[in-house]
C-alpha cells in the first residue's frame, strides 16, 4: 500500500517541478525576442501567444489541482500533449538531443502527474 505522506510529498514536488518550470517558459515564450524568432524557425509564429498562454494556465491547473484533481488531470494532460507536440516540431527540425530533453523531461513529469490526479 502507498504511503500517504510520501505519495502526498512526491506530488507536490513534480506539481511544483512543472509549474514552475512552465510559469518560466510561458513568460519568456509572450515576452522574449529570441523565443519569438524559435517560432518562426518551427514555422509556427502564429502560435507562439497561444503556447505561451496555454503554458501559463497549464502551470495554474496543475497547482489548482492539488484541491480539485479532476482539473490538474486536465492541465498536466494538456501540458503533456503540447510537450509531445514539441518534440514532434523540434525532430522535425532534426534539433540535437540537448535541445529536446527539457520538453521530453516536461512531458513525462506531466504524464506521471496526470496519472497520480486521475488517482487521487
């Protein structure tokens, strides 16, 4: 049987983990000039606003979620999908590994939180 405390502790770690590290990303996406031009190398300039936003409630749903799971299942659902989508662009590009692993590593926090909200 899971312990409480420490199944409590792990998911407050991995919320704060990617809340953390997509509040970061999220902002630098909607303000950072160098960000604006990675969208239009992905070929996608028209969604960088929308990524950057999605990005930012992402990390607010899953904080949210810690009270209400059924939306942290949500957000870290949808964070998990747009990193895989991320990747997908980036391979595209034949981007190196290096420039991969955060969205890779974002992904699977976000698919461990997903599974851990839709069994809390």
């Amino acid at each position: 049987m899971r312990d409480p405390v420490t199944g409590a502790m792990g998911l407050i770690v991995l919320v704060a983990a990617s809340a953390t590290a997509f509040l970061y990303y999220g902002s630098r996406v909607l303000s950072q000039p160098r960000l604006q031009e990675e969208f239009v190398r992905y070929g996608m300039p028209d969604v960088r606003i929308l990524v950057g936003v999605l990005e930012i409630l992402g990390a607010i749903g899953v904080v949210v979620g810690l009270g209400i799971p059924q939306l942290g299942a949500a957000a870290a659902g949808g964070l998990t999908v747009l990193m895989l989508l991320g990747l997908a662009v980036r391979a595209r590009l034949r981007d190196p590994l290096s420039q991969m692993l955060p969205a890779a590593l974002l992904a699977v926090v976000n698919g461990v939180l997903f599974a851990l909200f839709l069994t809390s």
